[in-house]
C-alpha cells in the first residue's frame, strides 16, 4: 500500500487516484489506521477537486460495503426508497411510505434527523407516542417484509463507513462537495437492498441547493452512481422558496401527514405525495404515464388502506397506532399566538429559511446533533403565497412552549412574510424532473 501522504498529495494536485488507493485510503479510516486529520485533508482535496466517475464508484463501493448490505430479492414487488435534500415543512415521506406499500411497492427507508434549518423524518416520527426508530436491523427486516415497510434510522451495520466520513465533513467544512454527498446517500440508499430511488433534490431559499444548476449536477451524480450499481434514479426538483404545505413543526406535521393519508387534499403536500408515487408506478412499468399513476395513488388514499399500513406500522415499531385516527394524542404546545396581517395585498413571499431558523429558536429543531427537540411547537399557516389578504387577517400561527424562545424565534419573523400590492408571478411546486 502506497503512503497515506503521497495518496493525499495526488488528490490535493489533481490527479486521479486508483481503485487500490481509494479502497485501501478508505480501509484504513475505517479500522483505525489512518487518522482524523490525514482523512480531513483527503476530504478537503475532494472538495477543492471532485473525483470522476471511476473514483466516485470506487468511493461510495467501499462505503457501500463497509457494513451489511441488506437483500431483499426474494420479496414478491420491487424495492423503492425516496430521499429529500431536506427542507421546512418536507414532510413527504411520512404519507409516501404507506402509500407505495399500499401500491405495491416495499419500502424499506432509512431516514435522518433534523440538523440546522431543515427538518428530520425520524423526529417527525418520534413525535408519535412510543414510536421507535432505532429498532434493530432483524426486526428492520421482519417490518419490511410482513409490513411492506419501516421507518427507521441509519443503523450502526448500514454503511458505517458514511456515518464516520459525514461526522467529519460536518466539522471540517467540506459538507457542500457533489462527490461527498453523492456517495454519502447513495451508499446509504444501495445498502438498503433496493431496485430504485427516487430523489427530492428541493430548490430554494429553504433549500440546501439554492438553484437549479446546483441540484442538477447532483441529481446528475447521483443518476450515474445509480446506474454504475444497477438501480433506477428518478429526480424531481422541488421548490422551497416556501415552507411545503401548511405546517412546520414535529407533530404538526404529522398531523398534516395524517390528513393526506385519510384522503383529504393538502395543497403541495399531496400534490408531491402523488407526483413521487406515480413516477415510481411508470419507472417500474406499473402504469403507462404520469397521469395514470397519480389518479390511481389518489384513489388509493380515499380507501382508507394507506391509514391502516401506516397505524400497523406505528404498532410494529412500538408507537400507539390509535394515533392515526385520534390527533388529540399527538404532543401539542402549551400556548399559541396569532400572526395577523397588518396591511391588504397580496402575500408575494413565505420565507421558508426565515422560519425554519425560527423554528429551531422554539425548540423545534437542533444546531448540533446531540440538541434535544421539542415536537410539540412550530408554525400553522392559513395563507399560502399567491393569496390575497386584508388587514387584520391570519396569517399563521406559533405552537410555543416557552416566552423567551417566542422573542428569540420571532427575531427571525420581522420580514419572513412578504405583502405587496401586486402579486408575483406563481411559483410552481415541481419545477423540473430528470
């Protein structure tokens, strides 16, 4: 094996690195040999200089195989996940999950938590009484094949290569590389045993990516390392100039979640839900067109089925599966304030940013990973942007549990909501898809 030094050096100058160096570089991080600083050089000449493809698919193969690699190749349907960049208010997952299982689909999703402004599924989850995603990797398993799915966190056998890599990025600043993310979920994903991937890549002021260019260089990554592995990649590019739907918040979006799941429509949330389902219905040949796919997922919430896969699931993962018919049981703030218009117009902007920062000053959200979270606060809309309003009418309210945070949180909320007399023009939800 060459030395950790000459392999960091040739990255550092540009030049392209063997599989053997790859795999042998990544080897040693993992048993202990190689050390923090001589991986966060090697992570800082990525970041400065990318891998191509042949080091790419070298890369996130030795991630992948760090750990277990889950086979589900006996199961009677195809094997899908979904994976979001992350947003405010994303709470697609939760409806999409029961939905695809009800449609025919497995899905076995591994999710994450919430870190700076964007939102986490597996705190969204926990805000459910009893409900646990850190079941282990048998029981994992046991769901996804008498349930048709599971909702859990990464486990310590799934890629743990990627969980120490990610730990490090976060500190050393080299989070926003294409290659690093790439690999980091793809692998993540690969490990999960499944035939395709669908991907949210979220676009906007709330969004990891801020434009489109951006989030299509990695959905263009990530599609590559997905075919190198023999799996399908869809890519849907949403916006979130706003916060999705009506709720931001733990348990409020589960509420919401809740809502679409018993048929009832949600502007953006079920519009989303619908669209993912259906290009994953026409990628595996299930329907013939987009259309299709979305009015039979549709009719499918209306049946009532969706509900009682994700109340089996809840009772499978130790949660109180009374929930899905009773909301009351959901954790719920000690106080609330009503956020009124003080001018007539037309709301122009709904800063998604603004109020996933404001949301974390409630309690809501964390900027470190070991940060508690309240699930009971957050945000409730009843406008959107795009509508008119009088002086005087609501424009949301705060589930708050403590004064001091409220002063914190509405720090950020002076301009988080834009009226002005003229509308702008109409942002669309879904803004392109590969």
């Amino acid at each position: 094996m060459r030395l950790f030094y000459d392999i960091i050096a040739d990255k550092r100058d540009k030049k392209t690195l063997s599989k053997e160096d790859i795999s042998d570089f990544l080897q040693s991080y993992l048993d202990g040999t190689l050390k923090d600083y001589q991986m966060s050089a090697m992570l800082m000449a990525v970041f400065f200089n990318s891998l191509n493809d042949e080091e790419l698919e070298t890369w996130t193969e030795k991630m992948l195989y760090s750990g277990e690699v889950l086979d589900f190749s006996d199961l009677d349907g195809f094997v899908v996940d979904k994976h979001s960049t992350g947003g405010v208010g994303d709470k697609i997952s939760i409806p999409l999950a029961p939905l695809l299982a009800e449609l025919g689909f497995y899905v076995p999703m591994i999710s994450g938590r919430g870190l700076g402004h964007t939102g986490g599924t597996l705190d969204k989850l926990e805000s459910i009484p009893g409900f646990s995603v850190n079941i282990d990797k048998e029981s994992f398993k046991r769901s996804v094949r008498i349930n048709r799915m599971a909702l859990i966190g990464q486990t310590p056998e799934i890629a743990p290569l990627d969980k120490r890599l990610y730990a490090l990025r976060d500190v050393t600043g080299t989070v926003e590389s294409v290659p690093l993310i790439a690999s980091s979920i793809m692998s993540k994903k690969l490990a999960e045993g499944i035939n395709g991937l669908i991907l949210d890549i979220k676009i906007g002021e709330g969004a990891f990516m801020k434009d489109l260019a951006s989030g299509t260089r990695l959905a263009k990554t990530m599609q590559a390392i997905g075919k190198r592995f023999g799996r399908s990649v869809d890519v849907l590019f949403t916006n979130m100039d706003e916060p999705l739907g009506y709720t931001v918040g733990n348990a409020l979006e589960i509420k919401e979640s809740l809502d679409v799941m018993q048929g009832k429509y949600v502007p953006q949330v079920t519009e989303l839900t619908l669209r993912m389902a259906a290009v994953l219905m026409k990628t595996f040949k299930m329907t013939a067109s987009i259309e299709e796919g979305e009015e039979k997922a549709a009719k499918m919430l209306h049946t009532g089925r969706v509900l009682e896969r994700f109340a089996s699931t809840i009772k499978l993962q130790g949660g109180d599966p009374k929930v899905a018919s009773n909301q009351s049981l959901l954790p719920e703030s000690h106080f609330r304030k009503e956020v009124k218009a003080t001018e007539s117009g037309v709301i122009n902007k709904i800063n998604a940013l603004d109020f996933g920062k404001a949301l974390i000053r409630l309690g809501g959200g964390r900027l470190r990973q070991e940060d508690s979270v309240n699930k009971a606060v957050g945000f409730v809309f009843a406008k959107k942007a795009g509508e008119k309003v009088t002086k005087g009418d609501l424009l949301y309210t705060i589930h708050f549990d403590e004064e001091e945070r409220l002063k914190s949180a509405e720090e950020y909320l002076k301009d988080a909501v834009i009226i002005s007399e003229k509308p702008a023009e109409k942002a669309r939800l879904i803004l392109g898809s590969l």
